[in-house]
C-alpha cells in the first residue's frame, strides 16, 4: 500500500518520515538522484519527472517486501491512493523557510499555499482516503506516533479541522 505524507515544504516531512518505522521512499532524493526534468530558474529548483519517478516506485515496490511504502515529498499524493497532510500555522511556516534561506517570493508562495490548503485540496482531488494533522504544536516524534497509529487503522484524522484563513494573525508577508 502506498501512502503519500506530503505538505507544503517546511512543515516536517523529512524529520518526521526518519521516526517511522516504514520504509519511506523520499521525492526529493530521487529528483536530485537524476529523474528531473530539468531546473526551474523562477523557483530555483529541480523539476520533477513525473512518470519517471512512477516508474522507480513501482521498481521500488517489486522489491519490497513490506507492506506499507511511505513516499514523502509535496507532491507525493501525486502517487498514493491514501494520504497523510502535514500542516503548520502559517507564521511558523514562514520563520522555518526563512531559517532555510529561501527567498522572500518562494515564502511567500509557500505560505499562501499552506493558508489556503493547497496541497490538502490536491490530495483530496487525487487520494481516496486523506488525514490531516495539524504539526504546529507536536514534537516530531508525537507526530511520528500519530502517524503510525493512522497506518495501523488505529485512529483517524479526517481532514477539514484547520483554517488558517481565520487568523487574523497570520503573516502573508
């Protein structure tokens, strides 16, 4: 079974994918590792080879032996049928992506796209079955446990509970 943890950049992914006790296929390696589609100069990064990266989990999969394949990135709901969504209050959003060094105009991006659940909405689109959890007040390893009790049928959370809109404290920059 494939399962996407995905979100907008920043909000824990990669930290939390290296708690669980799966076996986790990670986008952003695999992009950097040579299935891109070349370098976007606008948002300074690599771009995706979509149908490239199907073809490796697929690869991946056939010589697995577990059950359960975690493919994390932003846009790993592109490649699930069931998807786990981190979010992250705006604002601690924002000071992370700062803390990365990325420019003002990709944090802004970025924290528009997590106010207005962008990638929450996209992975309703895609995934039949989508969780949402809310990061901003969990250790990495609370979330990691959550996450794990998802994958074990053990709790749900439905997605729909977090909105950032109404916040009138939220820094859009």
């Amino acid at each position: 079974m494939r399962i996407a943890l995905t979100g907008t950049p920043g909000t824990g992914k990669t930290t939390v994918s290296r708690l669980l006790p799966f076996r986790v296929v990670n986008l952003n390696d695999l992009v950097r590792a040579g299935i891109s589609a070349g370098f976007d100069p606008e948002r300074e990064c690599l771009e995706a080879d979509m149908d490239a990266l199907e073809e490796k989990i697929k690869e991946i999969e056939r010589s697995s032996r577990e059950d359960v394949l975690i493919i994390e990135g932003h846009f790993a709901h592109h490649f699930a049928d069931e998807a786990i969504v981190l979010r992250l209050h705006p604002n601690l959003l924002r000071r992370r992506l700062e803390a990365r060094g990325y420019k003002e105009s990709k944090i802004r991006e970025n924290v528009e796209a997590e106010a207005i659940d962008l990638i929450l909405i996209e992975a309703l689109e895609l995934c039949s079955t989508v969780h949402e959890i809310d990061t901003t007040d969990l250790s990495p390893e609370e979330v990691a446990s959550i996450i794990t009790a998802i994958i074990k049928k053990d709790v749900k959370m439905p997605p729909g509970g977090i909105d950032w809109l109404g916040d009138p404290e939220i820094d859009l920059g």
